[in-house]
C-alpha cells in the first residue's frame, strides 16, 4: 500500500454493491476504505448475529476488491478505536495518505447522510458523493414520487412501478389480468403442508475473531449465535440463496406468505423460522445484490416453470420488492427527520422486558420473539400482526418499538425499518404509510398460526382468568381511538360488533385490558 493517493473512497457497510460504477476502472492513486466503526455498533443495541454479518461481508467485499485490484485499507474495530466517529477517521486518513479529493456514496440513513453532509462542508479539498446505483428508483426519481406529510398508497405506487420497468406485465395490461393476489396470499400452514417446508440453507462462517473483537471493544449485543453465522456475507452465497428460493420456495411463496407455525420443527429439522420465505433482506440491504437482478432472476425462472408455479406466487414476491421496499424508502426520505418524532397515537408506556429475552406466556409472542433472538429473523406478519401488533394495542412508545426493531434483525437499517415500525406497524405517522391501523385481535393469530393450540390463554375469550390478552386489548385500543378510526369504512363492521356488546360486557373488556396492561411484564 503507498504511502500517498490522490482520492480516498468511503465504502459503508451497507454499500457492498459489486457492480457498482467505481469499480468498473482501477485506479492506482484511489484507495477504498472500508471500516468497522465504533459509531456504528453503538447507536442502537443490535442482535449479534447482524454485527457479525455486516462485519463478515465488508471484509469479504474488501477481500473480493484487493482481489480485482483496488486499493484497499480494511479497518477493523481494533484499528478504529481511537476514533469515536467516521469524521475522525476520514480527517485522519486524510492527513495520513495526503489525500486531494473525498468521494462517498449517499448513505441511505438520514443521521449518516447528514453526519457526512455536516462534515465535507466543512473539508477544504475536493468533496464529490454518488448514488449507490442499488435501487430502482434514483434520488430525483424519488423526490418527484413522494411528498412530505402526504399519504401515499402502495397499491398506486406499485402499480406505477410495474408499468414503468415492464414487471409481469402483458402489454399496458398486468400479466394474467390483475394486479394484485394477496387475496390468495394468506392461506394458514397446515399439517399436512408440512412436508412441502424445506430445509433452509444455511452457511457456516466462522466469526470467532469478530466475536472476540466486539469482547475486546465491550460491544452490548442482543440476542444468540451458533457456533457459525449461518448468513450470506459473499455476492455468491446470496445468489446461491436466491437460486434455491427459486428451486424450492418460490411455488409455495405466495399462499403461504403469511402463514405462521410453531409445530412443524423436530429433533432432525428447525424449518418453521424460515417456511417459504427467501431471507434475501439482509443480501438486498447490505446490497449484495440488487433488487433488478433479484426480481429479473426470479420472473425468469417462473417463466421457465409456470406449470409448478403459479402467477400469485411470484407476485407476491414481487410485490414486497418492487412495491413495498420502494415505497417505504420513499415515504423515508420524503417526510425524515420529523417522521422519527411521529407519535400519532401518543403511546407512551415501556417495551415489556420479555421483549429481551422472550420469556411471555403468550405463546404467538414468545415464538416470534425467540425467533427473532435466535436467527435476528422473522418474517413480516411475525413483525407486523404478532409483535408489531401487540405493541400497538398495548400503547408502546413508539420510540422503543423503532429501537427493538431496529437492533434484533439482521436486515434492519433505518430507511427500512422506520415506515415499516413506526408507520405501518404502530400507527405513529397517523396514515402516511396506511390508510388504516394494523390492530387485530387474537382471531387473526389463530387464523393465521397454530400459536393458540399451545398456548395457556384461551383465543376465544376476551375476558376471565385466562382469556387472550389480545383480545380485550384490541377492544380498548378501538375503543380509545374511535374518534380516529370510525371513519375508515374498513372499520365499520368492527364499531358495529362493538356497540351491540351490552354495556356491562364493554366495561368488563375495558377493564380486563387496563389490568394487563398493569400486569405487563407477567404476561
């Protein structure tokens, strides 16, 4: 390595994309930097598994650059310490390397973004910064579709979006005649689906180093790890993750997408965590790949095997790429940072502490909790309607929703997480992300899972002993927000079965719930 270069190039963790346009030239007066940093471990409590991934693949991705022939300085925490944040690092660097010109890509967190905006104002040599080329849509493409404060529908945005790059469509027309199969989306896992479940792949990296580091450096982490991180941390191991999606989930994607489980694992298979699911996020967030090459990869292969797959399946998939994870981005950027103050509903009371350590009687919560801690994963209506939905009823500050989420899984970065959390989970944004609150009460679990077949609360029931504590829960939360949600037609049906309970029999739910809320960490 010189002792001198003209640039000096800022790679983050999250900015792993291969094909990305400096790479395309090799420049021996360039030197990449790539750096674990001490402000990046520290701003939340993360689960460790997602620490050792994001660590793990920066160090593969610079490996993989040194290899192609680029300049490379990998920093680890040890050589990092001295620097509490990423402008004390760059400021040294520059000095020590002489450097002319500093060039880095848009972070896609707003305290990054800004952090790096503060500090080149501040630079007095040549400061140049670019788009990470990862998403569909690019910073003015976005800018145009979103506006601050305004609600913006999915359905409407998503539709644009496979018109404007031609994504299962026939023409001017969506691909088999409608636009959307969620319908057909919500099917519950049965038993005798089990044998269709397959094994997950897993790898096996060894980040025993990390580990020791994150010791050495007295890092607070949440959650578990094996003896091997069982993640794609390579280009490679994620397109070999997206080709066994293809082969042997994507059939039962779609109508399985939100089905739940807790009875398929045995001593021989640990299946249930990951059903059909592609566990592509962590791949895509990091930018490992790209969400063109994810979803051309997989619209070809259905094109390939249309006899076993169907058109729901694959858009289905799709959708949650193309739609959601757009939208949300956009709906970030447009209304940050005022949308991290967002508390509609004015929620205020504490994270239960079992949220830590899964150790609730509710059976729907503490599966999708140990989920969580044991693979920092858990699919979307495990987050939404089962965690999400349970710190919604109770009234949980949405502060410390966005910061459970944000540290216990291993895709979350800001930009994805906060619409998800604080706006289509918890309500907090007041319909920016959605027409309507998430609330469900524990019918929708035991519709949707066998949670309730093993479970010490009794679904039916709202009050009593043992009655499920979602249920009165969800009554009281319609209850004191009916001035907010009667209005939506889609809430109708449930004011209209609120009124026709007795008097009595309202008072008694309300009561039952104002007393698990004071009950809430013995839940």
């Amino acid at each position: 390595m010189n002792n001198t270069y003209r640039c000096l190039r800022l790679i983050l963790g999250d900015q792993l994309n291969a094909h990305h346009s400096w790479y395309k030239h090799k420049h021996d007066d360039v030197l990449y930097v790539i750096a674990e940093l001490h402000q990046e471990t520290s701003y939340t409590t993360h689960h460790i598994q997602k620490i050792c991934a994001f660590f793990s693949a920066m160090e593969h991705f610079a490996q993989a650059l040194t290899k192609a022939g680029h300049n490379v300085a990998y920093l680890s925490l040890d050589d990092t310490r001295a620097f509490k944040t990423i402008p004390e690092l760059i400021k040294s660097l520059i000095l020590k390397y002489k450097i002319n010109i500093f060039e880095y890509q848009l972070p896609d967190e707003y305290r990054l973004r800004s952090q790096l905006s503060s500090f080149t104002n501040s630079l007095s040599i040549e400061v140049n910064y670019f788009e990470t080329e990862h998403f569909y849509l690019d910073e003015a493409q976005l800018t145009e579709s979103f506006k601050q404060g305004k609600s913006h529908k999915m359905e409407a945005f998503y539709r644009r979006m496979r018109k404007k790059f031609n994504i299962l469509m026939d023409g001017e027309k969506p691909l088999g005649g409608d636009w959307n199969y969620d319908k057909q989306n919500r099917n519950k896992l049965k038993s005798a689906d089990f044998a269709k479940v397959p094994e997950p792949l897993l790898f096996e990296h060894d980040v025993d180093n990390i580990i020791a580091r994150l010791k050495r450096h007295d890092v607070k982490t949440i959650g578990r790890i094996n003896d091997n991180l069982n993640w794609p941390v390579t280009r490679i191991q994620a397109k070999t993750l997206l080709d066994f999606f293809c082969q042997y989930c994507l059939a039962g994607f779609g109508q399985f997408q939100d089905a739940m489980t807790c009875k398929l694992d045995n001593a021989l298979q640990s299946s249930q965590w990951s059903l059909f699911h592609s566990r592509l996020s962590f791949a895509l967030n990091s930018k490992m790949l790209s969400p063109e090459f994810v979803i051309s990869t997989v619209v070809a292969y259905y094109h390939k095997h249309q006899q076993q797959i169907s058109l729901p399946q694959i858009e289905g998939f799709v959708r949650q790429i193309l739609g959601w994870r757009e939208f949300v981005r956009g709906i970030y950027w447009a209304n940050m940072p005022q949308y991290a103050q967002l508390n509609h509903l004015k929620a205020e009371h504490a994270l239960p502490s079992w949220f830590w350590n899964g150790s609730t009687h509710m059976n729907c919560l503490k599966h999708a909790i140990q989920q969580s801690l044991d693979y920092a994963y858990a699919h979307h209506i495990q987050r939404l309607m089962i965690t999400g939905n349970f710190c919604l009823l109770a009234g949980i500050d949405p502060d410390e929703v966005d910061d459970w989420y944000l540290g216990v899984y291993i895709d979350a970065i800001e930009w994805v997480e906060m619409p998800n959390t604080r706006g289509m989970s918890q309500f907090a944004d007041g319909g920016i992300v959605g027409s309507k609150a998430y609330a469900a009460s524990g019918n929708y679990v035991k519709k949707m899972s066998d949670y309730c077949s093993g479970c010490q609360y009794d679904v039916t029931q709202a009050t009593g002993k043992n009655a499920c504590p979602l249920n009165s829960l969800y009554w009281r939360f319609m209850n004191k927000h009916e001035e907010a949600f009667a209005t939506n037609p889609r809430n109708s049906m449930v004011y209209a079965n609120w009124r026709r309970k007795s008097e009595t029999q309202r008072q008694e739910i309300i009561e039952q719930a104002e007393q698990y809320l004071i009950d809430i960490e013995l839940l």
